[in-house]
C-alpha cells in the first residue's frame, strides 16, 4: 500500500530527500486514492483494490484535470485503449489506465511485469545510490520523467508535494547539458505510446541487462505464439472436422455431390493419360487461379481507393451465396444419405433463417462466438463445394495457390502485401468488416497487439467505435502507425529495440510474463522499497477473491462482467494496431487477439484434408496432422518474423507430400500387414 | 464486426434489440432466438429499458410459437405424405428411397 503514490516522487525530484519526504507520506495518497474511486465507481467493493499495492494513483482530482488530460495523450489506457489516461500504476509507473475498472481488469496480466519493473528500479536506485553524484541523479530523472511527467505533476499535487512540483518544473531549464535530449524528449512526447519511452530509458541499461530482457521477451514471445496456437487450432480443426463428415456423408451414395465448376475446360476420364491428366488439370487449375489473382486485384484495388461499401456488399453477395446455396447443396446430401423426409415449405424455411441470421450476424451485430461459428461452418461449405474438382486438378489448383499465395504476401508488389500496406496507410478506411470477410486472403499475419490475448472474445466493434469516436480517432491512429514503423524498422539492429518493444511488450502482457517494456523496469524510484512481489501477489488474489464477490466496476455484470470488460478494453487498442493488416481474417480474432488467420487458409486447409478424405482415412489422418504441423510451422515462423506471412505454403507442402506418401507407400504396406496379422 | 454487447449503451442495446425483434417478422424466428442470445448477458442491466425485457419476452414467445407451428406442420407432413400421394411428392425436396 505504501507504493501506492510512489510514482509521483520518482518524478518529482529525483533528490534522496525528496523520496524520503514522498515515502514517509506514501500513506496519503493512498486514502485520497480510494475515496476517488469508491466516487467514481460509486462502489465500496473497489476500497481493497485502491488499497492494494499495485494502485492506480489518482491524478485526477479536480485542478489537475487539464494537465493530465493532455498527459493521457501520451499513452492510451492499457486496458481499454481509451484516451485519456489518468491513471497510473503506483507501483512501476509504467501502465496507464483510464478507471479503476480497467486497472483492476488488467490486473491479472500486469502484476508479473509489475513486480518485475520494481524489482529492476530497486536495483537501479541502488546503482544510483552508489554514485552518489547529484548530477547523475540529476540526469536520470528528467529521462524518467519525460514519460509521465504531467500525471506527476498532477499526483504530486494529490499528495501535498507542491514544493517538489515547482522544483521539477524549474528542473528543465536548468539543465543545459541535457538540453539536447529534453528536446529530443520533448519531441517525441508527443508521439504515441510506449515508444517514446525507448530512447530515454534505454541508455540506462548495461549491456548485460539488454540481453537478459531481450532473452526474457524472446521466451515471453515464443509462449505467447504457443498460446495462440493453441488457440487458432480449434477453429481449423473443426473447420477440417466438418469437411471430413460433409465428404463422407456425400460419399456415402448421394446424388448430389458438388460437381466441377462450368467454367474448368477439361475432364478427367479413368481413361486418359498421365500427360493429359498434368496438362488439362493444369489448364482448369490455371483458370481458377486466375479467377482469384484477378479478384484479389480488384479488391485491392477497391480497396485502396476506398471503395469500402462496395467491397462490403460484394461480400455479403458471397456470404448470401455461399450459406444459401451450399447450404441447400449439403441438406439435398444429408437428406438423401440420411434418408430425411423433408418438404420444401420447411425447408426454404430453415435455410432463410439459417442464411439471414449468418449474414446479420457476421456483417452487422452479434455475440462473438456466434460469428465464428458461422465463419467455421461457411469455411467447411466452401471446401465442401470445392470437392467437386477433380483429383488431379484440386492437387494442380493446391500447388498453384502456394505459389500465388507466396508470390502476394512476400513479393513487394504482391496484392496482399500492397492491401496490407495500404490498409496500414489509410487506417480509417479499414473497415471492421474487410477483416471479417477477408475469406479470400491466404496469409497468416502476427499480432499485432498481443496484448488482447485474453480479449479474444471481443469484438472488433470496439475498434470501430474508438475510430468512430472522434477524438481517440488520431491518436488510434498514430498509435497504430507508430506501432508499424517501430515493427517495421524494427530489423535494425539498435533501431529494433524500440521496435521490438512497442510490438513486444504487449506480447509479455498476453503471456503474463513479465514483460514490461524493460526500459521501464529501471527508472529509478526509491519508494519503491517496501513495495515486494510477494506483496503485489497477495494483492492479485485479494483482487481475484474480489472480482467473484460483487463486482468492483460495473454496476452491472458480476465476475463475467468485468472479465469482459478487460477483454474488449484491449481489443480496442489492438484494433488500432491491427490496421496493419486488414488481411487478417476474423476467425482468429476468436483465437485471441493478434493472431490472424484469413479464411482462405481455412478453406484450403481443407479442401486438402476432404480430398485426402475422398481416398482412405489412414491419409485423413495422416494429411491433418501433416496441415496442422505445418500451420504451427507457420506460426513458429511468425514468431520469428513479427511480418505477415503466407499460411498456405508450408501446411500445403506437408499435406501434399503426406498425401502422397500415405497412399503411395503407407496404405499399400498397411494393406500387406494386415493379411498377415502383423502389429507394429 | 460488432462491438461486444457489454459494451453497448443501453439505447444503442434498445435499437439493436428492436431491429432484431422487427426482423424476426419477416419469417425469421432464428433472429428472435438470435436477439435473446444476444442480449442475454446484459438483460440484468439496470441502466437497460424496460423495453429491452420487452421485446426479449416478446421474442422467446414468438420464437417459440413459430416452432411449435413448424414442429407441428413437419409432423403432419411425415405423417401423410404418404397419404397425399402425387401432392405429397412434390412437396418433398427428396423422395425418400425405399418408403
């Protein structure tokens, strides 16, 4: 509790007598802290949490409303994305939030990283302390403070330090040797979040210290991916599922199998020859590629300049199309297989409503869950319809589409790439919806803000709403640029730091690692003292036990509805950042926050998986496991490379080269060992 | 994609809830369902219109309704259609083999 408004003092002076002044009134603060809440939130649940170590402290009373709203500018609400924010975490000073709520919310996520940062500021203050040298004093401080300095000034205010706030403010123009970095400070001040807190705290890390928190982002990150690879399987799993059982049902003696499209130009005969066989399935496959190539085309086109509500009812076209009449295709096949009697009346009946409920559902308002579902389903019927391709040409159009789908993600003026970049460029125009209805693309993208991980649930709406809501707007937007340019640049050696930080550090978040842009972890802070991990972990329990008892937020929604209430909060701010890739396809967005993967990839995944089908189940097997080794390939690299990526090429090759394996050496073996009662 | 339902005003849960429940007329009980489903975890809300309740009762009612007409009219159907001869053929999407 006594770090409760430690903050501010860090900031204030910087000078031993300072702390000692700011510690000894750390109580303070602290019953000014959770009356404001309990005003705020108008709930004397929260009393506990503003008691609890990791406080937000108050900058908000009354006179110091303007200074700190202009300070939130800064740096959005950790949890919600909201600007301003007021608040901060008393205890490493590093997060803001915009409500008690949020904090408490995000709670869960941050406390590691918290405890993390004030363990580095001790050992940086006692680095400090044996200086000794007012000077070095001198210098650290104005690099901490440039990164909250207003709330300070605000949160001084609160705890009765007006003398130290002169100071502070004096503090700037007296110190000419730093005149070049207060500048630089100045300069980035204005820039959003997180970043500009790089290049001021970054030169106080030792080298050794550099390389232990990269390690430790490194880990965060790899189990991150871990988690979200968890997370996407589900959706391509059962996507692949439901494939499997449309094929087998429709295998199963129905007369209304999908057939091959009109517009292929050649038909395979058990007659004709290996050669005939490679060069017309080459020709039908060449068709349908380029029906996509040029598709894709347009829609980059419409969408570069802008033409969102086109694109949109194309969209809807296609969706109608594919849940109304795919949908009647597979009921004709389940109804025959399963010898259903069904009239007419019933069942143009159900497939309206099934239809229309999709398509509202998925373009205009619904539970989350609810759209995925919907999602799945329509990505099964378009592999489903797919399976009509014959054998040859389906395995034709798979290669081509690895090629195309590598040529569009990496090349520099593939479609997607450009429909990225321009989506990243123009972020407004970005329409929740293209990320939903993306089921064209073929890419895996990064995410972009990990930081949901647990607001998967969330809807994008969030991010719409912060776009529509003017003000937030730009800095949304400028948030989410300058999170792009950090990742982009983010290759350059020192360059990357910064840019690996504002892409990573809400990785460490999303893997309640502690992770905490490890700049943060060293500014200096005496207060800090009493404040132990061990103390900020009793508080997260007493925060957890507090959250199932009567919620401390909302006066609506118990448990739930705070937890949903962090989720959605985040999405907001990835969603800003998730204008970098447009790309991305919802389906993952259920997956968790940043991790993207477009429904083509779906698609295809299992149009492979349903051809392998078609054969044998030991192949059924054999090719999931093949497309789902490779889809964590694929993620693996994403890791790695922190930059959209085609998902096709490496899950397809596995499944092709599997598929042949198993029906060319495997089933045959199989077929001999089994005569023959043999078990391995 | 929509915004989470949690964080919908109570006026903007109003509208949504009331376009759903008047698009349910249009032959689509699966929009009612759809609107309770929707509305379900904010329907304690205090600050939520009483008109919401509303429209969700209505919604249950009338869902239901149209389901119980549906459940009837498919077993009637399945029970004569044999009985209806050419009638009953045309209406079915599939003629069952073997029956």
């Amino acid at each position: 509790m006594s770090s409760t408004d430690t903050a501010k003092t860090s900031s204030s002076g910087g000078h031993p007598s300072n702390d000692a002044q700011s510690s000894s009134t750390a109580r303070q603060p602290d019953s000014e802290a959770s009356p404001f809440a309990d005003t705020t939130v108008g709930n004397a649940a929260n009393e506990p949490i503003a008691a609890g170590a990791a406080n937000i402290t108050a900058g908000g009373s009354p006179g110091q409303q303007g200074a700190d709203d202009s300070d939130g500018d800064d740096q959005p609400c950790q949890a919600c994305g909201v600007f301003p924010a007021r608040f901060q975490c008393s205890a490493c000073q590093s997060v803001r939030y915009c409500s008690q709520e949020c904090q408490a919310s995000d709670w869960r996520i941050h406390y590691r990283e918290c405890a993390e940062i004030v363990a580095a500021m001790k050992e940086e203050q006692e680095q400090e302390n044996g200086d000794g040298t007012a000077a070095a004093v001198g210098q650290s401080q104005p690099r901490s403070r440039t990164s909250v300095p207003r709330l300070q000034q605000g949160q001084s205010g609160d705890a009765g330090h007006e003398s130290l706030q002169d100071g502070q403010n004096d503090r700037p123009a007296s110190d000419d040797p730093l005149g070049a970095e207060a500048a630089n400070v100045r300069a980035t001040a204005n820039r959003p979040r997180r970043r500009p807190r790089e290049p001021r705290r970054r030169p106080r890390l030792t080298a050794e210290q550099i390389a232990a928190f990269e390690e430790a982002e490194r880990i965060a990150d790899m189990k991150f991916y871990m988690l979200q690879v968890y997370k996407i399987i589900k959706p391509v799993v059962i996507c692949i599922c439901l494939s499997i059982l449309w094929v087998k049902i429709s295998m199963a003696g129905s007369d209304y199998r999908p057939t091959q499209s009109s517009y292929t130009v050649y038909t395979e005969t058990p007659t004709s020859t290996v050669s005939q066989n490679i060069l017309g399935s080459l020709a039908n496959a060449g068709i349908i590629i380029a029906q996509i190539v040029i598709v894709t085309i347009i829609i980059v086109v419409l969408f570069k300049r802008g033409h969102i509500k086109v694109l949109i009812g194309f969209f809807m076209v296609v969706v109608a199309m594919l849940l109304g009449f795919m949908g009647y295709i597979l009921l004709l096949n389940l109804i025959q297989v399963l010898r259903i009697p069904l009239d007419y009346v019933t069942m143009s009946f159900a497939l309206w409503n099934f239809a229309a409920t999709g398509l509202v559902s998925v373009f205009w308002k619904g539970p989350m869950w609810l759209q995925q579902v919907y999602l799945t389903v329509m990505s099964s019927l378009m592999a489903f319809s797919l399976t009509g391709l014959a054998e040859w040409t389906t395995w034709m159009l798979l290669a081509l589409l690895v090629v195309w789908d590598l040529i569009a993600v990496l090349c520099p003026f593939g479609p997607l790439k450009i429909l990225v970049e321009s989506s990243r460029n123009q972020n407004q125009e970005v329409p929740a919806l293209l990320y939903t209805v993306n089921a064209v693309w073929f890419m895996a993208s990064p995410p972009n803000s990990i930081l949901d991980r647990e607001a998967d649930k969330a809807n994008e709406a969030i991010e719409f709403e912060n776009l529509t809501s003017g003000q937030s707007n730009s800095h949304a937007f400028t948030q989410g640029h300058a999170r792009a340019t950090g990742r982009d640049g983010g290759s350059i050696s020192s360059a990357g730091a910064s840019s690996r930080n504002s892409g990573l550090d809400s990785t460490f978040a999303a893997s309640g690692i502690s992770r905490t842009s490890s700049s943060m972890a060293l500014v200096p802070n005496s207060n800090r003292d009493d404040f132990t991990p061990i103390e900020s972990r009793e508080n997260i329990e007493l925060r957890e036990r507090q959250r199932s008892g009567p919620s401390p937020g909302r006066s609506y929604g118990p448990e739930d509805g705070n937890r949903q209430q962090s989720g959605p909060p985040r999405r907001s701010e990835d969603r800003e950042e998730r204008g970098e890739d447009p790309t991305g396809d919802d389906d993952d967005d259920d997956d968790g926050g940043g991790l993207k993967l477009g429904l083509g990839d779906f698609v295809f995944y299992s149009v492979l998986i349903a051809r392998a089908a078609m054969f044998d189940w030991v192949t059924t097997m054999c090719c999931t496991v093949a497309v789902l080794t490779g889809m964590n390939a694929t993620i693996f690299l994403l890791a790695i490379y922190q930059k959209a990526l085609p998902a096709l090429p490496i899950s397809i090759c596995f499944g092709m080269l599997f598929y042949f394996a198993t029906r060319f050496a495997l089933v045959p073996f199989l077929a001999v060992l089994g005569p023959s009662q043999i078990f391995i | 994609m929509a915004k989470p339902i949690e964080r919908m005003g109570s006026h903007e849960i109003l509208v949504v809830s009331r376009k759903l429940f008047l698009g349910g007329f249009c032959l689509l009980p699966f929009l009612w369902v759809f609107n309770i489903l929707y509305i379900w975890p904010v329907r304690n809300r205090p600050d939520l219109s009483p008109q919401v309740r509303r429209y969700l009762i209505m919604s249950g009612v009338l869902s239901i309704a149209m389901f119980v007409i549906f459940a009837t009219w498919y077993g009637v159907f399945v029970d004569h259609r044999l009985n209806w001869g050419a009638r009953g053929d045309t209406l079915t999407v599939v003629l069952v083999k073997g029956v």
